[in-house]
C-alpha cells in the first residue's frame, strides 16, 4: 500500500479538490482512505426519546486511493510513491520513496 495512516494528502478529485489532510484510516481491500476533515457527510439521526430533538452528525467519508497524492514530507510536493529495496546487515527492508526528490518517506 502506498498510503498509510499518518500520511499528509492532497485530493485530486471530487468536491474537496486541491485540499490537504492526514489520513486517519486505510482500507487496504476496497482501496479507500478516510482523509480528516475531507469528503465529509451528513447523517441524520432520529430522536430517541419522546421531546428530543433528532440530530445531523458529520463525518469524514472514505474516499477512493486513486483520487488522492502523497505530500512529499521533503519537498512539500504531491508526488508519486515508488519503492526501495535496501540490504543491511544481513536483513531487507523496503522503504517508499519520494518519486521527485528521492527521498525516503
């Protein structure tokens, strides 16, 4: 997975085009990610009891991997992810990488 939770985003598509946002949680299967305080949706929700008022509660909606852009911690910049595979001491590790500066995310 390219994005994890923590990641600093931008949006590319939809109504909250071209905002910013951490990723709160990442749903690896249907590559979805909740974005804080980005795609947000009403709920409407009943009274429970006799002479309560009903509610409207807002929250974040997932929104679909594709329409989003890693922010580069680097450079600042939305930029493509790729992969590097290092060797030390015996061990590998894979570590994402900033396609534009190069830098290890």
């Amino acid at each position: 997975m390219k994005i994890k939770v923590g990641d600093k985003v931008k949006i590319l598509k939809g109504k909250d085009n071209g905002k910013e946002g951490k990723v709160l949680q990442v749903f690896v299967k249907e590559g979805r990610a909740v974005v804080e305080g980005l795609n947000l949706m009403i709920k409407h929700q009943k009274a429970k009891r006799q002479g309560e008022k009903g509610q409207r509660i807002q929250f974040p909606s997932p929104i679909n991997i594709t329409s989003l852009a890693l922010l580069c911690p680097k450079c600042g910049r939305p930029t493509r992810v790729g992969f590097q595979v290092v060797k030390q001491d015996g061990k590998t590790t894979k570590n994402r990488q900033c396609k534009k500066c190069k830098e290890v995310i």
